[in-house]
C-alpha cells in the first residue's frame, strides 16, 4: 500500500483543522479493511527494525540508556505487539456468533467488532516508544485514526517519533502532535472516540477530568506502590535477583517495578544480605549510580533519601551534577513516610518485615490498589491466599512484572493504579466497538405478540418470556 506524503503537527498549528482531516480520512472508510490495517502493523515493525539505532540514540539522551536496554524495554515489546496483531489480525475481525434464546428464534446472532474512530494516544516518558507504540499497535489493528501526544519529558524520543513515523504509517490518518500538558489538554477539548493515557496516578485525573467535557471514553496505565510479598520458604538466591532485576531496569523508573518488599522477620536480615550483594552485582559496571530523567524527579528521589527513618543498608548517596541516584535498600523506614506511601518509580528499595500473613494482607489492602502484585512464596495455598485477597491490576507468584510480557493476558490497573486493559486481542477489543447483531427473517410473524393482548396472549407471554 503506497504511504501518502509525511506529514507532522506543531502545537501551535489549528489542532481542530488536524481531527477534520482524520475525521474524514476514517468517514472515507479505508482505515477499516485488513489490508489497510496490516500496513500500518508492518509500517511500525519497519520502523523499529530501521531505526533502532535512531532509537537508541535518542533514548541515550532522554534517559542514559545503554543500546540494549533501550531494544529490551523500548523496541522489542512494542515489535512483538505488532508481529502479534499481524498474525492474528483477520481472525481477531472475524464476527462472533452468539446463541439466541428459545423464545427469538429462528433468528440468528453475532457480535462484530468496529473501529471507534480517532483514538488519541497520549505517551510516557520511561518507556516512550514503547509505551506510545503498544498502544498505537491496539488502535491500528482495530482500525482507527490516531493521535499520538508523546511526552515532552523525553524530547529526542519525541522529535524522532514526529519525523520518522509519518515515513512507515500513513500520515493522514495517524499524526504526531508535541508538545506539553497545555497541548494535551487541548487535544482533549477537542473530542476523541477514546484516550489512552500512560502515567503517573495524578496526571491520570487530569486526563480523566479533561475527557469528561467530551464524555471521551479512557484507558488509564497508571502506577502505584505494587509490593513484593516474601514468604520464609523461598529460593532467597532466586529472589534476590529477580527483584533486583526488575526494580534496578531504567532506574527504577517502571511503572510495575516492585515498589516495596515485605518479609517474614524470620529471612529479612537473610534477604537483605542478598539483595545487598546482587545490587553490587548488577550495577558493577555502573559506579555513577542511576540516571534519572530529569531534576524534578531527582529532587523527588534526594528528599526521600534525606527523610528517611530506615537505614540505608546499600547505597543512600546521590549525585546532583549528574542527576544520579545510588541504588539503595531502606530496610525499616517509617509506614508514613514518603518512601512508603508514594510510588518511588526510582532506585530505592524499602524492605520491611512481617510476622503473619494477616498483618500484610492489613497493610496492603490498607493503600491504595498497586498495578502490581508479586508473591513469592513455595507453598501453593499461601500463594492462592495472597493473590485472591489483595486487589491488583495483575499478580505475579515468584517472579515480578513478567505478566506484561504475556500477550495473552490483559495489562492494565484497577482503582488508583488505572482502568481499563489492552496487549493483544485485548487491545483489540479495548479499541474497538462490540456492535451486537440480531437477524430474523418477516416469517413467521406471529399475531399473538402484538397489542391488543387478551388474556390468552398475556398468559403464553408469560410463559414464553
């Protein structure tokens, strides 16, 4: 399919001139077919393929990432989105049949899945590509216009998806707008078929409150404080580092990094001495510490440091000049202080003991509902406990995070931590409108259900319905 010429918008050009134009690009019908959707899939596998070292690139600058972490955490997942969707496209289209009751028939049923319209995506800076490209993979394959607002927090990442995007997609019916909260807001006001917001928990309400005026329908990726639940008869070896690995990934600036650890009294000093020694291990070729994004985020980071009642077994230390943050174990801090009630989203690992599985389950279910919850423990029924009892948007038992990459389950939040879900046929669906479907024929056309009704009429519709 031949791509029309690029295309990018500027912040200050007429943002309502841009939704007419993707209005009547869906209006003409062509984002709806297969083949047209296929090539939008294919544009964005092109694209991170041919510019992963653009990608790279820019993801060194937004954010110190090395050429590989920026293929695992931004380039790889959204490509295996979109191989995913590619595959399973034409049958994910399929209309769905549905059984009709007694009382309809003959008559048959189906469910048929419709694009919306023109979805506005709007995208984070920890993961920028990503994080704006799943979704974008969800909205594509079911066949809609789209916006995408990438964060202004990750400039060369921005800039890079405005220039280079419209050359793989067709440009008039999927658009790069830049820009900062104010541009949001007014792409907001302007009336989407459905928003898609990746963020943090407060900037999540704004977007909410914005949609609202429109009664545009949201999916919210938000965060949240999602524990790591350890119980006495673990693997500690295994723990240690699969904790660390996930929470010491991008700085710790992951949405579903394991937030705070919980563990039984009787392993904690057990623990934290491997922790302690995998942190070492992890980041030995990283004497510097953590970069993190930008000087708001650090400050945020440096107080928590600095307001601490735990003690700081590891790390602690801080480096302003380069915006970077030792990776540090808080064993102890105080349940009120900020390390324990706000998302970190940093490389700080509070770790706190308990004596029974009531008092975690209390302490959990106590603060608002985390994106993720991960139980490591042996035996079965402690682990079902744990994960029937506390509310998450998605459990892990022995291992952290890894249920993101499962594209068969939903991803997404509950409560604070989000609403809503998408990755494969999920995103599909998440996007797309299930128009139900019911078909009779003029024959028969029985007298006995329509008005005037006698009492023999009313007393076999009784019985009928």
């Amino acid at each position: 399919m031949k791509m029309t010429k690029p295309r990018t918008v500027d912040a200050e050009q007429d943002l309502a001139l841009l939704m007419d134009r993707l209005r009547a690009t869906y209006a003409s019908g062509r984002t709806r077919g297969a083949a047209w959707r296929a090539a939008q899939l294919e544009g964005l596998i092109r694209f991170l393929e041919e510019c992963e070292a653009d990608i790279a690139e820019a993801l060194a600058s937004d954010l110190g990432r090395n050429d590989f972490e920026s293929w695992f955490g931004d380039v790889a997942p959204p490509k295996g989105d979109a191989e995913l969707a590619l595959k399973n496209l034409r049958r994910w289209m399929r209309p769905r049949r549905r059984r009709v009751p007694l009382t309809q028939l003959p008559a048959s049923a189906h469910i048929q899945y419709e694009p919306l319209g023109v979805v506005l995506v709007i995208g984070p800076w920890n993961y920028p590509v990503n994080l704006s490209l799943g979704p974008m993979v969800a909205a594509l394959a079911a066949g809609n216009c789209v916006v995408l607002k990438p964060s202004e927090v990750a400039p060369a990442t921005s800039r890079l998806m405005a220039e280079k995007l419209p050359e793989y997609l067709d440009s008039d019916a999927v658009v790069v707008v830049e820009g900062d909260g104010v541009v949001t807001q007014a792409l907001l006001a302007l009336g989407f078929d459905h928003a898609f917001f990746t963020g943090g928990t407060e900037i999540g309400r704004k977007i909410m409150a914005g949609a609202a005026n429109t009664l545009t329908p949201v999916i919210l990726e938000l965060g949240g404080k999602s524990p790591a639940i350890v119980t006495a008869d673990c693997d500690l070896d295994v723990v240690a580092r699969r904790i660390a690995w996930v929470k010491l990934m991008n700085s710790g600036q992951t949405c579903i990094a394991p937030d705070y650890v919980l563990v039984d009294e009787s392993v904690k000093e057990a623990l934290v001495d491997k922790l302690r020694a995998t942190f070492r291990q992890f980041t030995a070729e990283e004497p510097r510490g953590k970069r993190i994004v930008n000087q708001r985020q650090f400050d945020r980071l440096r107080s928590y440091l600095e307001q601490t009642k735990g003690v700081a077994v590891e790390g602690g230390g801080f480096d302003e000049s380069g915006l970077m943050i030792d990776p540090t174990i808080l064993v102890d801090p105080d349940p009120s202080e900020p390390s324990m009630t706000e998302e970190i989203f940093g490389p700080i690992l509070p770790v706190v003991g308990y004596r029974t599985l009531d008092e975690v389950i209390r302490f959990v279910n106590s603060r608002p509902k985390p994106l993720g919850l991960y139980v490591f423990a042996r035996d079965r029924r402690v682990s079902t406990r744990l994960v029937d009892q506390i509310p998450a948007g998605g459990a892990v038992v022995n291992h952290c995070a890894i249920h993101y990459l499962i594209p068969s389950l939903p991803f997404g939040g509950v409560g604070a931590s989000g609403m809503g879900a998408y990755h494969g046929e999920w995103g599909f669906q998440a996007l797309s409108h299930r128009k139900s479907v019911a078909v009779k024929g003029f024959r028969p056309d029985l007298a006995i259900t329509y008005p005037p009704y006698g009492d023999r009429a009313k007393a076999l519709m009784r019985k009928l319905f």
